[in-house]
C-alpha cells in the first residue's frame, strides 16, 4: 500500500516534495478511499470520512516529505480551499 505521499519521484526535487492542489487532494481521497474528482475545492473534508487520526496522518507524511503543515490551521479551515490557503503559505515562508 501507498503511503499518502508517496508520489512519481519527479514530483520531488532533492527529496523534499513540492504539494501541489493536486497533490493534497489525492493524498486525501487516498486515505478517505475516494476518488479526487469527487473532492470539491470547499467540502468539508471531515464530512467527507476524514477523522483526526487520518488528518493527522497526512500531515505526517506531507512533514516526513519536507512540507511541515500545522495541523490546528488544518482544523480550523477542514476543507481543501483552507488546507490548500495554509500550504501554499507555508510552503512560500520556507522559499
């Protein structure tokens, strides 16, 4: 089984992941076992199956991937438009 970032190696560059929209959305249909394209850009991800421990293990695994998340943030926007908003600021603080 795939971990959830674990992705073609060209989607890395020195070993640290770059996430993409794309990227977060099938991370997280993965470990809901949805298809992407049913994830829209404002579901609420926790009414969609996604508990804290599945939350907490993607970002987990985005961090082990060199994308460190907050996961209180990701609490407190739970859809992929607020999850998507706190990566792409982070990702950038650490440019």
């Amino acid at each position: 089984m795939r971990r959830p970032h674990e992705h073609k190696t060209s989607d890395y560059g020195a070993g640290t992941m770059t996430l993409t929209l794309e990227t977060m959305r099938a991370d997280i249909a993965r470990m809901i076992h949805e298809d992407p394209e049913n994830i829209g850009i404002d579901d609420n991800l926790m009414d969609l199956g996604l508990d804290s421990m599945r939350a907490m293990n993607l970002v987990l695994a985005w961090s082990e991937a060199g994308v460190e998340l907050d996961f209180s943030a990701l609490a407190e926007h739970p859809t992929l438009a607020g999850w998507w908003h706190h990566a792409q600021a982070r990702q950038a603080a650490v440019r």
